[in-house]
C-alpha cells in the first residue's frame, strides 16, 4: 500500500465508539430500522413471556417497599418495540396496574399496537419512583476499543465503516484511568478491551433519575475477575452472530463491565448494588422451571402439557452457557433491595 493509499484509509477511520453511534443511532441507523431488535436477535423478552411476568413480580415488591404510593413508575429503558413494558402491564394485578404510569424509552419511533398508556420518550423521564429497568441496553451504549502495540502500549483502535481496523493514539486521559482501574491490560501485543466509561456515565444519569426505588440493568456482563483478553466486540445479524462491521446493516454490541457500573453509584452514595445472575435473580423472583408431575399428565392433560412447556421456557430463561448468565446489577434508592 502506498503512503498517499494509507492516508486515505487512515482518514476514513474514525474510533469504535464514534462509529458505532452512527452505524447504530444515526439517520437510517440499525435502531431506527422498521423490523426492530426483534428481527435480528432474542432476548430474554423474545424468549418467554414468564420474563415480563418476574419483571412484574419485581415491580410489585417495589410498590410494595415504597408503601404502595399513589402514583407508581416502570420504565422500560431501551424498550425496542415496547415488547416488556406491554407484557408487564398485561400481567399486573389490577390494583397496582391502576396505579402504574408506564414508560418506554427508545430511540425508534413509537411502534403501532402499543398501549395508549404507554408513554413513549426518546430520554429518560427527569424523576422515577418506581422501577427503572434496562434489558440489554448498556451493552449498546458505544465505547472505544484499546489494543497494545507492538511496542507494549495501549492505543484506542480506529475502523472503516467497512469493519477495516487501524490503531490509532494513545488511550488518552479519564479512559486510560478507566482502564487501569477496571481492565488494565499489561504490555502483550495484541490484547483487547472495550472502555466503558460512556457506560459507567450513562448507567450513573439513569440511576439519578431515580427518587426512590430500584434500577436494574440487565446484559451481558463480565467483572475483574472474568475479563476476556481480547474483548467481546461482535456483530448480531438476523439471528447470527458476525464481524462487528460499522455500516448500519448489524447490531454492534459488547459485554457490560457491571462492576465498573455500581462503582459509580457507590461513590455517589448510594447503598451497595448487587449484582447477580440472571438464574439467581429470576429464581428470587420465583421462576423455579420445574417439571411438573407425570400424574398430572393423566389427571389433567391440558394442564399438564402447559405446565411443562412453562417449565422449558424457565429453563431457557435461567440456563447456564445461555440466558440465566446474563448479569443483573439492581441498584436500590432509599429502598431496601426487594431481591434480597
């Protein structure tokens, strides 16, 4: 390649965080796309509607710890099609559904179908007393990517809106702290980490928002003790998994450094977050997935065959290797934390 050629690329390339915004948020954007999250990947919503059910259960013992308040808020952070939120109000117990100012917040526009009482804004609401809950929206929160040098230094990666990578400067000031603090990386050539300060910050705005009750985040997730050393950048296209490429045709996402996140609400002086598994919070919520009893299936069949198919879909829900790995940070304010 030529200088002048290794200029022209060099300049096409912009860090991953900035590119990522425009591939997944900007005009004609992966977010902005008519089919929604839904046509290219599953969740845990997509899954089972036991998932709005636990969600539910979860706002109830919030309702209940705020001593039933007059006005109750769920807000459904990153709502996608307003799939949770939808599924959630048709499952609450009428008293506390007629006390429920319903919330969903996404950047697509407001998808047909939805319930008239839903609100749907494209930013947080300025106060919550209730549940914020965010599903798999932390890890759409873009960051920059670092990788070391040959020469042992850790340099944020730049990429073409055709996936090409270059490095480009030194991982400059507050993400490089970030970094040493949360994902440091030593000298070998070659190791990876996404940054995740924007999440850190943007997780820390939504719990300020909350007056009093409870934020949950929900994604895919690593801690100190598990950070996988070449990063977890990936691409999600029509059900697959694929190159992390930044034209607007995929899902780019990477795992949650949740750790890092309830960092920042303990140093604003909050109560400790906890963080768990998706299995061990589902199950607190009383998501067990058992089989039910053959006996049931002579005596009452229909029942029998709901029973079990219930219990697949909890097992799918809590599943180690798959779902149940998720990792839940719940971050009570002037509240006790209703999972424990």
């Amino acid at each position: 390649m030529t200088d002048e050629a290794t200029r022209e690329t060099a300049d096409d390339a912009r860090g991953w965080r900035t590119a990522t915004e425009t591939a997944l948020y900007g005009p004609g954007g992966f977010y902005r796309r008519p089919e929604g999250p839904a046509g290219h990947f599953r969740t845990s919503v997509h899954a089972s509607g036991l998932f709005a059910e636990a969600v539910a259960e979860l706002l109830c013992r919030v309702d209940d710890e705020l001593g039933r308040p007059a006005t109750l808020d769920f807000v459904d952070m990153g709502a996608g099609r307003g799939e949770l939120v939808a599924g959630v109000l048709a499952v609450l117990p009428a008293d506390v559904a007629a006390r429920t100012r319903a919330c969903a917040v996404e950047i697509a526009d407001r998808p047909p179908g939805l319930p008239d009482r839903v609100t749907w804004l494209t930013e947080l609401p300025r106060t919550v007393t209730g549940l914020l809950f965010a599903n798999e929206w932390l890890d759409n929160v873009p960051v920059d990517v670092a990788q070391v040098d040959p020469a042992g230094v850790p340099r944020l990666v730049h990429v073409r809106r055709d996936g090409l990578e270059l490095l480009g400067e030194r991982v400059p000031g507050a993400e490089a702290e970030w970094l040493a603090r949360w994902w440091p990386l030593g000298t070998e050539p070659g190791l990876r980490a996404e940054i995740g300060l924007p999440r850190d910050r943007a997780w820390a705005d939504a719990v300020a928002r909350v007056r009093e009750g409870l934020a949950v985040a929900v994604d895919y997730a690593h801690t100190m003790a598990t950070r996988p050393p070449f990063g977890t950048l990936t691409g999600f296209r029509a059900g697959r998994a694929t190159a992390p490429v930044p034209d607007g045709s995929s899902d780019i996402t990477a795992h949650v450094a949740l750790d890092a996140c309830a960092a920042l609400d303990t140093a604003l002086g909050l109560p400790e977050a906890l963080i768990c598994t998706q299995r061990d919070a589902l199950r607190a919520l009383g998501l067990v997935g058992v089989r039910p009893p053959l006996t049931l299936a002579s005596t009452h069949p229909a029942a029998y065959v709901r029973a079990l198919a219930s219990a697949g879909e909890a097992a799918e829900l809590t599943a180690a290797g798959g779902l149940g790995d998720f990792g839940w940070l719940l971050q009570p304010v002037g509240i006790a934390n209703p999972l424990l």
